[in-house]
C-alpha cells in the first residue's frame, strides 16, 4: 500500500511539473507572438517577412532541448556520447559532412544542431557577412 501510494505522488508530480513548464513556455510563446506583431505594426513588416518570423517562434517552442542536454550532461562520458548519437542520428545522416568524422564529435555537437528549412533563393550566410553561433549549428534542409 506504501509502494502504491508513493508511485501515485510521484506520477501526479511529474504530471504537474510537465503541465507547468508547458504553461511557462506557452506563454513565454504568447509573449514573443505580441511583441511580433506590435514591430510589424509600427515598422510596417511585410507579410511574407511577418510570417516567417512567427514560423521561427513557433519552430523555438517546439524544439526547446534545454532539459535534454542538461539530462546527457549528467550522464557519464560514455553513455552521453552513446545515447546522443541514437538521438541525433536522423539530423546528420543524410549530411556527406558528418560521415567522416567521429561519433564522439557528433554527440558533443548534436545538442547544438537544430534543423531548419531554407527556401532556393534565400541565403544563410552571405560572403563576408558574421556567421554567429546560431546561424554555425544549424542543419539546412532545401525545401
């Protein structure tokens, strides 16, 4: 009875803490949409640019791995660099880059990879232009 009590509280306070780190991000979400659209107001953003910025916003809430890489950099050495390649894996498959180099630089940079979707005219990094950190660990897939 004890076990089963205690398997109870414990589920219903996983449940809770997941539901509330959903509400901060939802709003943090929400937060970020207002200040969007009051920009497109006063500088007069053009749909097109307006639309893919609130894409952006919407792909960053979806994809936030702060709790995945604080969890594999608790883990020992070993294990990180296992568990991280099976989670990467489909981010650098079909990428010629990555099928020479080691499963040990995959899993440090893995975390760091983050898809993205790149239209045939439109251009990352222009020549001469400051490549940041954003921009360095980005995966690109053509549309």
């Amino acid at each position: 009875m004890f076990i089963g009590v205690f398997f109870y509280s414990f589920t219903i306070g996983s449940i809770s803490s997941i539901l509330q780190n959903l509400d901060t991000r939802t709003a943090l979400y929400e937060k970020k949409l207002n200040t969007l659209l009051l920009l497109k107001r006063k500088y007069k953003l053009d749909t097109s640019l307006y639309s893919r910025i609130k894409k952006a916003l919407k792909y960053g809430i979806k994809k936030t791995d702060e709790d995945r890489k604080k969890f594999l950099n608790d883990l020992p050495m070993n294990l990180r660099i296992d568990l991280s390649n099976i989670m990467h894996e489909n981010l650098v498959k079909d990428i010629a880059y990555f099928e020479h180099v080691s499963k040990r630089f995959i899993a440090f940079i893995g975390p760091d990879l983050r898809p993205i979707r790149v239209g045939k005219n439109e251009y990352i990094v222009k020549e001469g232009e400051y490549a940041h950190e954003s921009k360095l660990f980005s995966v690109f897939v053509d549309c």
